[in-house]
C-alpha cells in the first residue's frame, strides 16, 4: 500500500450514515445515503471511485450504487438480485467486479456495475469470491458433505471454474498474495498453498478453536484471530509463511474480533467487541480510534477494500441483527 489513511464505516441503525476519514481515523466526516436504504456492503478501488450494495426494507429490493467523489454523492447503477441476501462485493478494476447472493452463488460485472450475471451457482453451499485482480479468484465452496471442502478457482474473471479438493475442513476464510501463494483458515487449521490451490499443507495451531479470518502481507508475514471465548480471543502473527505461530502481543486479549486487514507496511485495522475499531501500527502500537458520537453497534464487521490493498482502505461496519 502507497497508505492507509482513506478509510469508511457506515451505520445503519438508528440512520443510515456513512463516515469517512482521510487521516487514518484521526477525524472523521459524516456522509448522507439515501433515504430508506441501508449497505450490505461496499468496495473502493481508489479514494474517490467505490460501489455499494443498499437494501430497502419497505420493498425488499438491493441496489447497487457508484460513487466518484469518496461517497458524497451516489449514482444508482442497477436493481440486483431481487430480494436475496447479498454480500461479499468486491471490485478489482474500474470494470470486473463480484458479490455472492446468499442461496444463488456468484455474480460477476465486466462493465463497472451496470449489468450483472451469475457466474458460478451453488445456493447456500458457496462461500465468498475473493480475487487478485481482474481475472484471478478462489471460491470456498461445499460438497455433498456439509464438512467437505471444495476451493473452486478461476483465471478468466469467473467465465470458467476448475475444482480442487481441500478436505473435510468445511466452510473456512480463505486469503491469497498472488496467484501462486493462498491460505486458508477453519476452527484451529490452518492451510498453505504454493501453487494456486491445487496442492495444500496443514498447519494446526495450539489451544485454538475459532480462527475465522487470515491476513498476509507477504510471502512471510500474516494474521490471523481466534474468537474461543470472547474474554480470550487474541490475534496470531506468523513470520514464516504461516510454518509456525505465535500470539501478537500488539492486539491479544482485546475482546471478541469481527473482521481484520492489514496493508503492505503492516497498518492492521480491526474491528471488535462494542463497535470498536482498532489500529495496528507496525511497531506493535494498539490505538483505538472509533469514530466519537457515531452510535457505533455492539457488533459490526470490516471489509478493507482493495484486497490486496492499493492506496486507500474502506471500512465498512453493518449493524448487527
């Protein structure tokens, strides 16, 4: 990453406001959205041009919405998906983006959110699309057995898809570097791959139960949290490739954690127990720095957007149900 310092949440409860902050949360500004609606989730490629998904509750309709000015002002681009759930939406170009809907599978834009299509079905056996670039992506998926894992993968932007075995790991948070080095994470495993995919190696990790989430920012160094109990959760750093891990000092034992990512100098940005949202320096520096007065949910999630990063980072914060 060029910085950290763009960042967004939005607030969808008691209204629907979005934040945005151009100093690394050292302030931040309070944006409108429009009226009646709520995110299921955004993506920004720069600090001015993002997509958002917004959910009507009146008349169980999404909408997805473009922005050229960091979200001030919102242009509707397209009805989607009728009433599903939908989330996971990522952009990786000014054209190519995905999102999932919930009991559907994967849809896929190649004109910047203007039309959409299905590019991969899987009901409620498919998990989240996570892609490099504009042609490069993984999708956790199961099979017939609800503990077996299936890592669908794809170098055409999601117009073809080959299927690789991971094993009887079920539904798990995957990360790639490039289109050779991945991860992925299920209650105390941990996998690596070297070869996009085709071939893993098991790691278990000691005293864990929940890892639900990995970061790595490269081929050496990553993240990953543990949410056993809410009093003990702690983060987990590796310095190896993810061989070996040990707990960060820097952010253990900080509540229950929701969502995490980190940039390429090591800026981690974590959201956890009562709304917080947390920053990691790379000198192992833990700073609180919650947007004041923005009515922050007990529980809320983070998407840093773009994975892997480029000069901004969105935080997004949906409330909890």
């Amino acid at each position: 990453a060029i910085d950290s310092l763009h960042a967004w949440f939005m607030h969808n409860s008691p209204e629907h406001h979005l934040f945005r902050t151009n100093d690394g949360g050292v302030s931040w500004e309070q944006l409108m959205i429009t009226a009646g609606y709520y995110f299921r989730d955004l993506s920004f490629i720069s600090p001015e041009k993002g997509w958002a998904i917004v959910h009507h509750f009146e008349t169980n309709s999404n909408k997805m919405l473009m922005t050229a000015d960091g979200g001030e002002t919102w242009d509707t681009l397209a009805d989607i998906a009728g009433g599903l759930n939908v989330f996971g939406l990522q952009f990786r170009s000014e054209t190519h983006g995905w999102f999932l809907a919930f009991n559907e599978g994967i849809y896929r834009t190649q004109d910047g959110g203007v039309t959409w299509e299905l590019c991969l079905s899987g009901g409620a056996y498919i998990g989240q699309a996570f892609f490099i670039d504009a042609q490069r992506g993984w999708v956790p998926t199961l099979g017939s057995d609800p503990e077996f894992s299936i890592l669908f993968s794809t170098v055409d932007g999601g117009t073809s898809w080959i299927a690789d075995t991971l094993g009887n790991y079920g539904f798990g948070s995957i990360y790639f570097l490039d289109e050779e080095r991945g991860w992925f994470v299920r209650d105390d495993k941990i996998l690596r791959t070297v070869n996009g995919g085709a071939a893993w190696t098991e790691t278990t990790v000691p005293g864990a139960f929940g890892l639900s989430r990995v970061v790595f920012i490269d081929s050496l160094t990553g993240w990953t949290y543990d949410n056993t109990l809410e009093e003990t959760s702690y983060m987990l750093i590796s310095t190896d490739g993810g061989v070996t891990w040990e707990k960060d000092h820097a952010a253990s034992k900080t509540g229950y954690f929701y969502d995490m990512d980190f940039d390429d100098s090591g800026t981690g940005w974590l959201v956890g127990s009562s709304g917080k949202i947390l920053k990691r320096s790379p000198k192992d520096l833990l700073t609180d720095i919650t947007a004041p007065e923005s009515g922050m949910p007990k529980k809320a999630f983070l998407h840093a957007f773009p994975n892997p990063f480029s000069s901004e980072l969105a935080i997004v914060l949906p409330t909890a149900a």
